[in-house]
C-alpha cells in the first residue's frame, strides 16, 4: 500500500515521478466516484419526490373517475334508500355536515381566537407558554378519543345521541387548530398600528378587537377555513355522537347524518348500489374539503396584500 | 363640533374608568378562552379515565400485556391493540420517512424554484383528504391489489414467506394493508416539518461545505442533516403520533382480529379501531369500560409522543432563531 500522504508537487519543466502519477490518477478516481455516487443520491432524491406525489394523484384520479360515474342529480335531492334498492341520494348527510361544521364553528372559532389573541398578548406568560404547548398536544390528539370523550360527557348524560354532541366534538378538534393560527397571524400585525391606535386613545380592548384582529383578518379566516375543511372530513368524532341517521333530520337533539359517516357506513355495505353512492359521497367530500381549503390559500394571497396596504 | 374632521367615525369615550372597565372584560374574557385549552385536555383525561377505571382496576397491568379479549366471558386484554397500534405504525415510518425525506430535501436542496410551491402543496394536500376517503379507496383499489398480485409476489416470487413476516393466507386486510395506508397519511406531516426545518439550516453552512469542494450529496450528508437532525426527528415523531391514532381508514383495511399474529399478511387491530368498531355494541358495561380503557392507553401514548415531537421541533426553531439574532 502507498502512503496516502500527497507527494511533493510536480517541479518545473520536470516530469512527474511514478509515484506523482500514481497519485493524480487515485484523486481522479475518487472525484470520479464522489460525482457518480452524487448523480446517484440526487436521482434517488428526485424519485422519492417523484413517489411522495404519486398518491395523491393516484387517489383522487380513482375518486374522481369512480365518483364522477355515480354522481347524479338525485344524488344531492334524494334521500337514502334501504339496503337493497337501487337509486336515492344523500341529501340528508350533505345537509348534516354543514349543520355539524356549522355547530363546530359556533363553539369553536370563538374560543379558539380568543385563546390565540391571549397567546400573542401574553408572549411569554406561564399561561400563554401552556396554552401553546398544549394546543399543538391537543392538535395530535386521535379524533376517537375525542368521540368517545363526547359520547361520555355529553351522550351519556344526555341519555341519547344527539347532533349537538356531535357539533360540540368538532368544535373541540377545532379550537386548538383555530388558537394556533390566530396567535401567529396576530403577530404579523406592526407594533406601530397597535401603539397608532392606544395613541389616538382607543382602549386596549377596542385596539386588539377592531384594530389589530380587523388587520389580521385574512390569516384568521384563512386558518379557521383550514380548521373547516378539517372537521368536515372527520368521522372518528360522529361515530358515536352524531351516529347517522337515515331519515331527513335537522333537530339539533336527534341523530343526525353526515358525509363521512355515510360514506363508512356504504363502503362497508354488501350492496354494489351502496359503493356507487359511497364514491360519489367521497367525490362530494373532496371537493368541499379541497375546495376550501384552496379557497383559504387564495384567501390569504389576494387580502392579504390589499390589508398590510390598509 | 365645528372643525371638520377626517374621520367619519367619533373618537371614543375618553374616561379613564369605561377604559379600564373595558379591558378588564376584555382580559377576563380572552384569559377565560385560553383556559379552555389546559381545562379542555384535563377534562378529556379525567373523564376517559373515569369510564375506563372498572376495566383498569379489575385487569390492572395485565389489561396491558393479557391478549384474551371475550366480551362473552367478560375477558380484556389490550396486547393484541397494542401490538396491531406499534407494528402498523412502524411499517408506516418505515415507509413514509424515506419518502418524506427525500421529496423535502429534494426542494431545500436542488429543485428548479418554480417546482418548489406546487410539489409542497401537492405534498400538504395529501393531508386534507378525509381519513375515510383513504379507507373507501383502501377497500376497493388497496385491498384487491395487495390480494393478487402483491402478496403472492412478496411471499412464492420473492420468497419471503420463508422469514415469518410475509406467510399465510392472502386476504388483502391486512397489518399490511394498515401499515400501506398509514405511510400516506403520514407523509405530509413528516414532510411539512422536515421541510421547514431544512428551510431553516443557514446557507453559510451549505456554502461552507461547498466551499471545501463537496459535492451536492456530501453538503446533504455532512452539513445539512446534521443541523436539521433533531427537527427532522421530531417530524417523524409527529407523524408517529398521527399514525398511532389514524382510525377510519385503518378500521377499514385491518381486518379487525383480535390477534397477535408475526406475519403482516395476518388481520389484526389496532386501539383505535378496536374503539371504532366495538363501541356502539359494546355488549356490557365491563366491555364499555375495556374500550375506554384502551382509549385511555392510547390516550396517554399519544400525549407522551406528541409532547417529545414538539419538544424536538421547538428546540430547533429556537436555535434557529438564536443564531438569526
């Protein structure tokens, strides 16, 4: 084995010794390989890419070429028929889940914002430090426990499942969601309109209310739609709270249907007619979800540059 | 008022006392919101630990590590869950990471600027389809194709039935099938971290490997994942807490046993979809209790997994910015 160590370099005018040779010929070797086994590393880079993307496209193709073939009118008019029959739709479930996304928001967007403006005005405040930590926990929380903490403080007391439950178990999800996004758009706003407004004499409330939360309105809105477009797709939560139903139902105290729930409930039916209108539910589910929440990043590109200029 | 003034709107009430009045609701009112969250966990944790306490008390550590469950004969034992939880989710990273990994350091480190925005967002969206969606098509597409050709190849063409964990009978559900659909839900989450993460390493420490005549792999290798290897980790994490909890689409692709079985051709459970699948019929209080109990386990491994990712990402973000400073 030759040393490793570099000889010395090749004088003037002379020729280079074998040992000189030998040496130049083991660096171009080693370049040569460092670069080869570089391209390697990057393609594989780049078709891990390429394969981290393939799902989604995979999926939705099948959703919206399976989805497509089942929808029809009837689909959003009609309502379910029993197991066996052909045809109906599921206008009651459509319905259920806005009025399910609808109860969610009432309980859930106004406590997370103002847990979120808390957060942005106590920085660093024990308080404020637990209440981050604990929404970005609550936010990995498993959507079941979130059901069966509903079923048992609300169903089972209640004496029976109830749209309200269910409502109250979205809302929940969406609270810590909602809290994180308000603080960090919060933070956005200058401190000089904050120190314009209490300048002009505005109250300290009257300043976080209509002037910092007016300014940071957009990525608020666009954060809460995202917390929606979550809770509309959950299922885990409803499955013993809100439970389903068959019937065309908007009493806040009764079972009510929705999307997700039908869409479980078909694709593990027998019937072929039930996982047409399943596909269907799915392809109805995705665009409501997708669509809001390329809604909210449209949201946030086209307002929020007109409000920083406000 | 006899100056005209800019504003259309009258300046507020002055008094120093409606002020404070003011903004002591106002306090109040936001404090209280805020309290929700902590009152809100503690309250999800008491209340499942209460209705699962029969269960916990009459099994004690043996709910745990006993995998008789017979609601019949009033036996719970959670092993079998348990189990189903880790090895689906491990398959899951196993399969999720690389990927995550590789699409994230494909746009921090060398992709054209123009794809960098619309192969994260393809990416993120991966999040935003309804667990249930993936099981709807984990049934129909998933399934029949793990059923031919998948797993006949994996265990007569490749012989891997030989090792244990490819063997038995094909039926499509699957530990398998689980571990498959978990890898695509999870891999926007770890992707979406490990990105940030990697946006955040300085370029000073990318030059620098450059500079001593790296090669593009080499700068990866020795200079950026090092520096973004505790954030990195924390995605993982992160989405090892998701996958633990992931219950739609898992219920409807694993087959649903009771079984503690090597083979990841083998159905099994996990504690998620025990609760999904079992509680509407849960046939006594006993039964009820067990679910909630699992629920309660599950409950606290996510909390502990959940708290140690945060803990990771957070501690990068603040280097981050410690040296930004």
């Amino acid at each position: 084995m030759t040393s490793l160590a570099p000889p010395p370099a090749v004088g003037l005018g002379q020729r280079p010794t074998q040992r000189q040779r030998a040496f130049a010929e083991r660096a171009a070797r080693t370049v040569r390989r460092r670069k080869v086994f570089n391209a390697a590393m990057l393609s594989v880079l780049s078709l891990a890419a390429v394969a981290a993307t393939l799902p989604l496209i995979v999926v939705l193709a099948h959703i919206l070429r399976m989805g497509a073939g089942s929808l029809s009118w009837n689909f959003f008019t009609q309502m379910p028929k029993p197991a066996g029959e052909t045809g109906g739709g599921l206008a009651n479930a459509i319905v259920g889940t806005l009025i399910l996304v609808a109860i969610g928001s009432v309980a859930g967007l106004p406590v997370g914002i103002g847990a979120g403006l808390y957060c942005a005005e106590h920085g660093r405040s024990r308080l404020a430090n637990a209440v981050r930590f604990l929404s970005d926990v609550l936010n990995g929380l498993p959507s079941i426990v979130m059901g069966i903490f509903a079923w048992q403080v609300l169903v089972r007391p209640m004496g029976h499942f109830s749209a309200l439950a269910g409502g109250a178990a979205l809302g929940a999800m969406m609270i810590p969601m909602v809290a994180r996004t308000t603080e960090e758009m919060v933070l956005t706003v200058p401190n000089a309109l904050r120190e314009a407004a209490l300048a002009l004499g505005y109250a300290r409330w009257r300043t976080s209310l209509t002037v910092v939360l007016r300014t940071a309105s957009a990525g608020i809105v666009t954060g809460a739609m995202v917390a929606l477009a979550r809770i509309a797709g959950e299922t885990a939560p409803l499955l013993f709270t809100a439970l389903g139903n068959q019937f065309w139902s908007v009493s806040l105290r009764q079972p009510m249907s929705a999307l997700p729930l039908q869409i479980y409930t078909y694709a593990i039916s027998a019937y072929d007619d039930q996982h047409a209108l399943a596909w269907a539910g799915a392809l109805v589910l995705i665009v409501l979800v997708l669509g809001i929440s390329v809604l909210a990043r449209f949201v946030t590109r086209t307002k929020g540059g007109a409000g920083a200029g406000d | 008022m006899t100056a005209p003034t800019a504003s259309t709107e009258a300046p507020p009430p002055l008094t120093i006392e409606g002020r404070s009045r003011g903004d002591a609701v106002y306090q109040g009112a936001i404090t209280a919101f805020a309290l929700c969250v902590p009152v809100l966990l503690a309250a999800i944790a008491i209340a499942i630990f209460i209705a699962g306490w029969p269960a916990l008390r009459q099994f004690g550590l043996g709910f745990l590590t006993s995998s008789a469950w017979d609601p019949v004969q009033g036996q719970f034992g959670a092993a079998p869950a348990i189990f189903g939880t880790l090895v689906s989710s491990a398959i899951a990273l196993a399969i999720a990471t690389p990927l995550a990994l590789g699409v994230s350091l494909f746009l921090s480190e060398f992709s054209p600027l123009w794809l960098r925005q619309p192969v994260a967002f393809l990416v993120d969206l991966l999040a935003a389809i309804p667990s249930v969606v993936y099981g709807l098509w984990g049934i129909f597409v998933l399934l029949p194709l793990l059923r031919s050709p998948v797993m006949p190849f994996l265990r007569d063409t490749l012989h891997l039935g030989a090792t244990g964990l490819f063997s038995g009978p094909a039926y499509g559900a699957s530990m398998l099938a689980a571990g498959i659909i978990l890898s695509i839900m999870v891999l926007p989450y770890i992707a979406s971290v490990s990105r940030e993460v990697l946006y955040a390493v300085p370029r000073s420490q990318r030059e620098a490997a450059l500079a001593l005549g790296a090669t593009r792999w080499e700068m990866i290798r020795q200079a950026v994942l090092p520096y973004a290897r505790s954030g990195i980790i924390g995605g993982i994490i992160l989405g090892l807490g998701r996958a633990l909890g992931e219950t739609m689409a898992v219920t409807m692709v694993i087959g649903n046993r009771h079984e503690l079985a090597l083979s990841l051709f083998a159905p099994g459970y996990t504690m998620a979809s025990v609760i999904a699948n079992e509680f509407s019929e849960a046939s006594n209080d006993l039964h009820l209790s067990a679910l909630m109990a699992v629920g309660f386990v599950l409950f606290v491994m996510t909390l502990i997994v959940n708290a140690i990712a945060r803990w990771l990402v957070w501690q990068v973000s603040r280097r981050a910015s410690g040296t930004a400073a």
